[in-house]
C-alpha cells in the first residue's frame, strides 16, 4: 500500500474531532457518514489482519492509535507513513480504496466484528449514569442538523431532545469537569510532534506530562531513526 494521495485532502474536516487519548490523538466521527467510513477502513484492516493471523481491531468507527499502527503496518516500503489519525481520515477515500485492493490481491475473506466491552459510563450532573453509543452519536448528529429546519426543530422533536442530553454529557465528561484534577499536573499536558516534509509539524502522541511526553518521544525515535520530533505544551 503506497498511498499515492496522502498529499492532497480529500474529505473535510468538519466530519471528525481530534480528542486526545493516553496512547495517542483519536478521530471521532461527527457524523453518521464519517461513521459509516471509518467503520469501513476497520473492517478492511480487519480482513487482511486475519488473513495474517493477527488480533483484529475494533470496530467502533473511532481511528485511534490501534487502527494508525495497522494501517502503517500494512503500507508499502518508502511509502509516506502514517502517523497521526488525521493523515487517515482526511484522506479516507484514498485509504478505502487502497485496502479494498489489498483485500482483492489477497483475496481476504470478510470477517466478523469482533465484540467490544460497552463503552464507558458517563456521569451525569445528577448522578446518573449515561452510556452513548454509536447509534446516539449518529443520531445526535442528524438531530442538530435540524433536517433543515435548524435549532428551533430540533427543540421539537424527542428525538432532537434527547440528543442535545447525550451530546451535552459527552461535552461535559470530554471538557474534564467530571472528575478531580491534580492541582500539581500541567491541566493542558504535553504534545509529541512529528515533522513530515507534505504536512510540516502534527501531533503524533499526547502525554498528561512532560516526563510521560520525553519517555513518548524516544520511543518515537527508536523505532523510526532520522525521525524529527519536538514536545509542545498545550
């Protein structure tokens, strides 16, 4: 796989939001379109992982540092690697294509969806627990859109309703008001950046500290010599 397109954009921003995780940056699909894409690459990757005996990812349509390390292991030598979930889903259309001709040389039958825990509970102001899932994400997405009718339809309708309750909760738990902080920790953390000569500067790992962020770096630069990275404060 060479990913002759990883030069030029081609499916907008607006459709996913980088979060930061302990492993590393994930793309979250804003939309059931995006989902529907990102779910589309797992299951490609899957396919050739268990044409080689390999542990399958899971397919929860979230491009995270499991999924970019498949991907960069399946890529061609020379190739421009990836490194960050963006270089992915910015260029979905070209990953898409790629696998599914990689599926096709191998000839790598479809396999299952391996099953996933539930996601993690959400506390609610009141106490109350909240697990959203991929449908609630998909539905609070099409639910703010309004189906043209904007903000005001949306109050309308049930279903609009309960999507601004998940969409807020997923806000307040992500904004980090829904635990404790350690006065003693740096509250914005630290990026490890990556230079790429088509994409200049990206975030390839996130640490909650500058030790944490240091230990990321020279991991980076034993496994892939001559690389240039720097370590940025957010």
């Amino acid at each position: 796989m060479s990913y002759t397109g990883m030069g030029v954009d081609t499916y907008a921003a607006s459709h996913w939001t980088i979060v930061a995780s302990s492993g590393g940056p994930v793309c979250k699909p804003n939309d059931a379109e995006a989902l529907s894409l990102f779910k589309e690459v797992q299951r490609l990757v899957n396919r050739l992982r268990a044409k080689k005996g390999q542990k399958l990812l899971a397919v929860d349509g979230r491009i995270g540092p499991a999924t970019v390390s498949a991907i960069r292991d399946l890529q061609a030598p020379g190739a421009v690697l990836v490194f960050t979930c963006n270089q992915i889903t910015g260029r979905i259309y070209t990953v898409i294509d790629e696998l599914a001709g990689k599926v096709v040389e191998l000839n790598a039958p479809p396999v299952a969806d391996p099953k996933t825990p539930s996601p993690p509970s959400m506390p609610g102001p009141s106490g109350t627990v909240v697990n959203p899932t991929d449908a609630q994400i998909a539905a609070a997405a099409a639910a703010a859109a309004g189906a043209g009718g904007g903000f005001l339809d949306t109050l309308k309708s049930p279903l609009g309703i309960t999507a601004l309750v998940v969409g807020g909760l997923l806000v307040w738990k992500l904004s980090g008001k829904g635990k404790r902080r350690n006065p003693g920790r740096r509250r914005g953390g630290y990026n490890v950046e990556v230079w790429d000569p088509k994409m200049g500067w990206h975030v390839s790992r996130a640490a909650s500290s500058l030790k944490i962020a240091r230990e990321k770096e020279a991991d980076l630069k034993r496994e892939y010599r001559g690389i240039r990275t720097q370590i940025v404060g957010r």
